[in-house]
C-alpha cells in the first residue's frame, strides 16, 4: 500500500475512536507515528465469552450440583446489586422500581416497568430480551442471578412470572409485598 492509503485508512480508522495516535517515534529518517488499539478497536475482535462462560457454569455444576449453582447464582445477583444501592436510597417502591429498570438498561437490558397485576400493587419489570440468551438455554440457573440482583435492589423476594428461555414472549419479574 501506498504511504497516503495507509494514512487515509488510518485518519478513518481514529475519526471512528478504534485506534488512537500513541507517540512519533524517531526513525532515523522521516519521522513515524505509533497507533494503537483503543477499547472500541479491541472489541471488533471476536471473543469467545459464550464458549468461557459455559465452561465456568458445566465445572460449577458438576462440583456443586444445580441447586447449589442457582443458589450461587441468586447470591451473585445479589451482591452484584450492592453497587447500585445508593442510587436507590429516600425513593419509594415505585420510584425505586423505576430506578431499577433504568439499571438494568444501563447493563443491556431491554426493560420497561409494567403495571401491577392488581389495582394498588407493586409495578412489575418487563424484559424484551435476555442478556444470558445462550447461556440461559442450557444453564436456567443462570436466570437466579437476575433474580438475586432485583431482589438485592428491590429489598423484597422477586417471582419470575415468565421467561423467553421457557416459553414465554418476555421475562416478566413482579415484587413481592413485604412480610
């Protein structure tokens, strides 16, 4: 390639935030620039997070059995949830559920709140997709995190009413009252 293609495809390549100009470096000759991946270059590489994260849940499986990988999994969910606590604290229920969905969106999520089952009940949360998608086939355990994360947020035990991974059109989670 020629010395003004390479800087063509390069000027491209930094207008679009995947590589950076790091430093000049001395050549001896005409004076060259250094580029280097930024986070966004990296992540046009294939990763293999699917093929990983199946090989974590099958070991844990096997060397804790099911219930004991979805109790892990809700527990999970839960101390996940203790980062995002503080955005939580002086709202009420349904300000606190709100504030919720707005989380999970934050973290891939397609969530929305939707209306209680009853007149005077908690809302509930709607997700139109699964971030877990692959994983949740073969692993339901998966599933408990959410349900530990909303439960550590929310401050009160959560149902999953409904799953994509099982049937259902969205995964639906309702708050229970508390005791």
């Amino acid at each position: 390639m020629s010395r003004s293609a390479v800087k063509q495809h390069l000027v491209g390549l930094e207008s679009s935030g995947q590589v950076a100009s790091h430093a000049a470096r001395k050549t001896g000759g005409r004076p060259g620039n250094l580029y280097v991946l930024t986070d966004a270059g990296i992540d046009l590489f294939p990763k293999n997070y699917s093929w990983f994260s199946r090989v974590l849940f099958e070991t844990l499986r096997a060397r804790i059995g099911a219930e004991g990988l979805g109790d892990y999994m809700h527990e999970l969910g839960v101390d996940m949830s203790a980062d995002a606590i503080p955005r939580l604290v002086g709202k009420t229920r349904i300000e606190r559920i709100v504030e919720i969905v707005q989380i999970m969106n934050e973290t891939g999520f397609v969530a929305r709140v939707v209306e209680p089952e009853q007149p005077g009940g908690l809302p509930r949360v709607e997700c139109k997709n699964c971030v877990y998608h692959d994983l949740s086939k073969d692993y339901e355990e998966v599933c408990r995190f959410d349900i530990g994360f909303l439960t550590g947020l929310s401050g009160t035990q959560v149902e999953h009413q409904e799953c994509m991974q099982r049937g259902g059109t969205a995964c639906r989670f309702k708050f229970l009252p508390l005791a």
